[in-house]
C-alpha cells in the first residue's frame, strides 16, 4: 500500500471520479414532467372553469297556519311524500264554528230587517197615496162651500135691506143671517181640513223618505254580515292545512294538543318539481362565464358521474352583499378579498335517475366548459 501512495504522488495525478448520471435524468424529468403538468393546466383553465364552492338548492315551502288553535289531529311523519292538497295537520274548528253561527244568525236579522224596512215603506207610499187623494175632494167640498157662502150671502144681503122695511119678519132675517154664518164656518172647517191633508202628506212623505233609507242602511248591513259570514267560512277552512305542492316534508316536530300562532313556521316541504345548483365562482372567473355555457357537475354523493347542466343566470351581487352583516370598506382598515359571486346552474339532462336523489344542501364540483353552448 506505501508503495502505491508513493507511485500516485510521484505521478502527480489524482484518479478521476465517476460521474452519477442518474440524478441528473430524474432532475431533467422532474423539470419536464412539472413543465408539462403546468402548461397542460394552463391550457386547460383557458378552456375550463371549475369550483368547489357550489351546493344543491331546491324550492322549499314552509309551512304555516294562518290562524291560532289547538292542533286537533296530525296527519305526516319526517321525511314523508306528499301530493299537493293532502292533508298535512287539522286544528281545532270548535269555536270558528260557534263563530260561523254568530255570522249567519246576524245576517238573517239583517235580512229581516230589510224586509221590515220595505214593508213600512210599502206602507208610507200607500199613505201618501191616500193623503194626496183626499185633497181633490176637499178642494171640491170647498168649492160647493164657496156657492153656499156666496148664495147665503145674497140672501142675508136681501134680507137686511127688507129687514129695514118691515118687509119680513124678524125670524125669517135671523134666519138668513144663521145660514150665512153657517156657510162660512163650514169653508173654514174646509180649508182647514186641506191644510191638514196637506202637513199629513208632507209628514208621510218625510217618513217614507226615511223608511226608504233605512232600506238603504238594512241593504248595507246585509253586504256587511255577508262579509263575517265569508270571512268566518275563510277562517274555519284554514283549520285544514294542506300540501301546497308536490314534496317531500321535513322534520315534523307538531304534536297534537300544540298551540298554533298565526304566521309561526311549523315544518317545511321540499318541493321535487326542481332542482338546480347555485355555484360561486370567483370574480376573476366571472368574464369568461357565459349564459348557456355547458357545465358539469360532479356530486360528492356520487363519485364519477356527471350531471349535464347549463349555465342559467348570474346574481345581482356578490354573496358578501346579501349576508346579515354585509361588510363595509369604509369604516376601518381596506383588506382586498376576493369576491364570489353566486351562478345558477341548471341541470339539462332530465331523465337522468340519479338526479331524483340529490338533495338541497348537497356539495357538488363544477366544471363550465368556456367554449361550449
């Protein structure tokens, strides 16, 4: 070995080492692969863009009473299919009843009263009739007792020139003097009676203007009481509360014996006429996104297959402007955020079976194909 050290330093020359080619090609294929990965994603964002941010929705009908009561009777349970106008749940209709009663009791007074009310109308107008009846035969009575006056007149005007002369007796003058007398008084009873005739008519006609409105007031309580009636009827229906539409019913945490506010929200219907995705993209993806555009959506419920869906409306604003505490930049510190704005999906494919199975609330991947219509 000493003489091997000494023939390498007498040379003067080290051994050359060997060189390992091997990191070196899995450098260069790293580099390559890495390359060829991004410019391949790359190409593919031009054409694609995709989110995570996206879940299932649904119309959901909530259902409410419209009146107060005691549940009486229950008819669903969680999770239950419904058709639209199935009985859901029944309230206590006791004293809506009692009250219908109230309703169509009062409505048959008015009706009552109205019959009143025209009767002595009726009865007005044929005492006016007579009143106005009687005035001619007056007028005629003092007419005859205008002659009677004016010929009573004559002869007491004879009888005063021959009562002068001797010519008549005594008797035959106080006679004359007594008719006179008499026929004015009767043209004063006659007038008299006609001034009468005349106030009674006006007084009937005044009380038949009178019973003609109470018509008119017996007419307007009867609109009135037919209201309550209505209303009553409206509000001993609503003791019935059904399905709106087709769907599925959520948890039902209704007990019979529960008391019920009006506008208190009791379950929920899932209605499965429709269902749709509500996807929130970026604002730095918005410019590509198209009305129309074909789309794929991937729920995580059923790995692998792909919903065929389209494109359908965007929202009027961010998400962040719709949340129950929207932020405001200008009262502190700006901190720029990316915005998401929410894209409404629809699914094109309605014949697919799986999509019966989704549910609102689910989470689902979306691909926008950019280029497709």
């Amino acid at each position: 070995m000493a003489t091997n050290d000494n023939e390498t330093k007498t040379n003067g020359t080290e051994a050359p080492k060997k060189r390992n080619y091997g990191f070196i090609i899995v450098l260069l294929l790293l580099v390559i692969g890495g390359g060829w990965f991004g410019y391949s994603k790359y190409k593919y964002a031009q054409h694609h863009a995709e989110t995570d941010d996206a879940q299932v929705e649904a119309n959901i009908s909530p259902v409410i009473p419209r009146i107060a009561g005691y549940v009486k009777a229950v008819y669903v349970k969680d999770n239950q299919h419904v058709k639209k106008g199935d009985t859901l749940l029944v309230l206590d209709d006791r004293d809506l009843q009692i009250k219908l009663e109230q309703a169509q009791a009062s409505l048959a007074t008015a009706e009552t009263n109205l019959g009143a009310a025209k009767a002595s109308t009726a009865a007005s107008l044929a005492n006016i009739t007579s009143s106005r009846a009687s005035i001619p035969t007056i007028d005629a009575q003092i007419e005859t007792a205008k002659v009677n006056v004016w010929r009573t007149t004559q002869d007491f005007n004879r009888y005063d020139n021959l009562i002068k002369d001797h010519s008549i007796t005594q008797q035959q003058y106080e006679q004359a003097t007594a008719a006179k007398q008499t026929a004015e008084r009767q043209l004063q009873v006659l007038v008299e009676q006609k001034k009468q005739a005349s106030e009674q008519t006006s007084a009937v006609a005044s009380q038949s203007n009178a019973t003609s409105q109470q018509i008119g007031i017996a007419s307007a309580t009867i609109k009135q009481k037919q209201v309550d009636v209505d209303d009553a009827k409206l509000n001993l229906s609503y003791t019935v509360i059904t399905a709106a539409e087709d769907g599925l019913v959520s948890k039902v945490p209704v007990q019979v014996g529960q008391y019920l506010q009006p506008g208190q929200s009791l379950f929920s219907i899932v209605l499965n006429d429709d269902i749709w995705v509500v996807a929130n993209f970026k604002e730095t993806q918005f410019d590509k996104i198209k009305i129309g555009q074909k789309v794929l959506v991937q729920a995580d419920a059923f790995s692998g297959h792909d919903f065929e869906a389209k494109v359908s409306s965007f929202a009027p604003a961010t998400g962040a402007r719709f949340a129950l505490l929207p932020p405001d930049n200008s009262s502190g510190n700006f901190v720029k955020v990316v915005q998401r704005l929410p894209i409404k999906i629809e699914f094109t494919h309605a014949t697919d079976s799986l999509l019966k199975l989704l549910r609102p609330g689910m989470n689902v991947n979306v691909d926008v194909h950019l280029d497709a219509q």
